[in-house]
C-alpha cells in the first residue's frame, strides 16, 4: 500500500478517490501534494486531476448514495482538519456499497470522522451568517473580513448574493488571503491580501456608533450572562463585530 497525493482542489480529490475506487486500493493515506513530507521507506503516488473521473465519481455519489451525502463530503473538504481526506475516502467506500443507508451509520468509526467535520463546518457557517458585518468604503463598496477556522467562503458567498443582490460588497477570509467578491451580477472567489489600510465611506462611523447604541440600549443589565454569550457567540469573532470590536482592543 502506498501514499496517494493530489493537486490539493476538491476536483482533484474526488479523481483520486475515483482513481482508488476503480482499482480497488485502499492507501496508507491520501495528502495533498503541496504538504507531502517524502519518506524514501513509504512508496508513494502522485494522481493527476481526471475531470471525467472526478464527475463520474460525483455522479454515483448522488445517486448511488444521496444528495446529503455529497453535501457532507463538500463540507467535510471545506474543514481543511487533517486527515480529511481520508476521512471522505472512509465513507465513500463505505457508502458505495452501502448506498443511502450509510447515512445511518452514524456511530461507524468510517462515517463518524467525517460526521463530525461536517457538523464542525456547518455550526461555523450558521454562527457567520449571522457574525458578519459590512463596512461601507469610500468608493460604495461593502466590506467584511472575517477570520473563520474552515474555508467557508464557498458556502457563505451564495447567503449573502441572495441577501444583498443589489449591492458591491467583498467578504474578505484574511485567514487564507481570499475574497468573494460580487458586482450585483456574478460571484467569484480571488486571491486577496489583507489590506494595511481601508478607506471608510464619511458616514460609516455614524452607522457603526448607531448600531452599537442599539445594542447597548436594548441590553437587559439584570440579565447579563457573559459566559452564555460568549457560548452562542465566540470571542474568537469579536474584532469583526461592530457591537463587540471595542471590547477586545
């Protein structure tokens, strides 16, 4: 059994398993190649990206197992968690003979891994759909940064096309240099340095000392609970909040 690397993209991924899959290998395990640390006692395998295999694969996904099951292993991608990848091979040569049954496996020690990245990924993404403030900049455009553990961006963008599709906005992950930008027609996800500074719309600072007057008057003192507030909302997200900014600083 050997190592089995990839070019690092979702696409590439499913190729390699595809790949796997048809030649019925079970691998020591699967990594990225940008990450492979050579080992001269392991034999080791590089598969090239196979767009056909890779959509063929994806193709039985849906249909051999289901719809959901391609959303888990989607997310499962997204979490970026270490050994993800085997992780997603796990319940996919499970789930390929099991079929739709495999979602009800949940305690198997090969569907439970990626179950549990999945749900990591989905709880992160229901918190920023919620976390995420925009700032209006000096040329109109709306501005966001966010610093999320998993590469979510391909899952927040489309919530906020339909949320705000008559808007210029760019919702900016400095955590892995990217941005989703969109100009009220199309979306796309770029190569984006954090900036060293942002030039503010004249009356951003009024809308920011509004929305924390409004947060501050609407606050019960009595009822204070910071430990169940940090629960719902995690510290690691304050510097991005309007409302929580100043308490960090």
């Amino acid at each position: 059994m050997a190592i089995y690397s990839y070019d690092g993209t979702f696409m590439g991924l499913m190729s390699l398993i595809g790949f796997l899959e048809d030649k019925q290998i079970n691998p020591v395990a699967i990594c990225d190649k940008n990450d492979l640390v050579t080992d001269l006692f392991e034999e080791q395998e590089d598969i090239k990206t196979d767009e056909k295999r890779a959509r063929e694969l994806i193709g039985r996904i849906v249909d051999h197992i289901c719809e959901p099951a391609f959303d888990r292993i989607v997310y499962g991608f997204l979490s970026q968690i270490n050994g993800f990848e085997m992780a997603i091979f796990n319940y996919l040569h499970l789930g390929l003979t099991a079929g739709e049954n495999v979602e009800r496996l949940a305690g198997d020690r090969r569907v439970a891994p990626l179950r549990r990245l999945s749900l990591r990924v989905g709880r992160e993404v229901h918190r920023l759909k919620g976390f995420v403030r925009f700032a209006q900049l000096a040329d109109g455009v709306y501005y966001a940064q966010i610093r999320p553990d998993h590469d979510v961006l391909p899952l927040l963008a489309p919530h906020f096309v339909q949320r705000f599709a008559d808007q210029h906005w760019v919702l900016h992950d400095l955590n892995r240099s990217r941005a989703a930008m969109y100009d009220t027609h199309q979306c796309e996800i770029v190569i984006l340095a954090a900036a060293d500074s942002l030039c503010f719309a004249e009356n951003e600072s009024h809308f920011r000392d509004s929305w924390r007057r409004y947060f501050q008057t609407i606050a019960i003192a009595e009822r204070k609970n910071r430990r169940l507030q940090q629960q719902f909302m995690p510290r690691r997200y304050w510097p991005y909040l309007t409302e929580m900014a100043e308490r960090v600083r």
